[in-house]
C-alpha cells in the first residue's frame, strides 16, 4: 500500500520523475512489490540520493543496468526505496516532500 502511496505521489509531486520499477506498463499495480524505483529527469540520481540520505531518508542508487529491460539501459541511474510495514503515510509525504526540494535545489 505504502508503495503505490509513494509511487502516485512522486509522479503527481514532481512532473519530472520517471518510475524505473516497471509500473508505468503494469497494468495491476496490486501485482507490483514494495521497491519504488524512480529518476527525476535532468537530475543527478547519485546528488539526490546523496542529499536524500543527508536528510536520513534511506535510499540506494541503482545502476542503470539494473533491469532486464535493455531499452533502458541507456537511460541514467536511478532512486531505488522500499517503503514497509513499519513506515507511515506521514513518512510517505514527507519523503515526497523532500524528494522535491532537493530535485529543485540540484
């Protein structure tokens, strides 16, 4: 749940951001698991994650062969989070809220 929460969030949030984890072709997104992988076009995946993390939001760079997509593997790295069981909606807008503050700071 929290997943598809930060998912439509991101994509409503921030124009700029491309999903990587295969959910813009799902057509079921309750098939989809909890890993949210996204870029944030003209943005430097490594500098967001970097700054992500200075703000203690756990987040890891994924390589932009990580996909058995090859179409992609031409695209830049990417974000990859996996919200769980723990976390909170209050957390989900907070990390959509920061995710968009340091993509209009870079």
């Amino acid at each position: 749940r929290l997943a598809r929460q930060l998912r439509r969030r991101l994509r409503t949030a921030i124009p700029k951001v491309v999903m990587r984890d295969g959910s813009e072709a799902a057509v079921d997104s309750s098939q989809l698991g909890a890993i949210v992988v996204f870029e944030v076009e003209g943005i430097d995946s490594n500098m967001l994650a970097t700054a992500l993390t200075a703000r203690r939001i756990s987040c890891t760079l994924v390589a932009n062969t990580h996909t058995f997509a090859e179409e992609e593997w031409g695209r830049p790295d990417a974000i990859r989070m996996s919200p769980s069981y723990f976390n909170t909606d209050v957390e989900v807008e907070a990390v959509v809220a920061a995710v968009a503050d340091e993509a209009e700071k870079l």
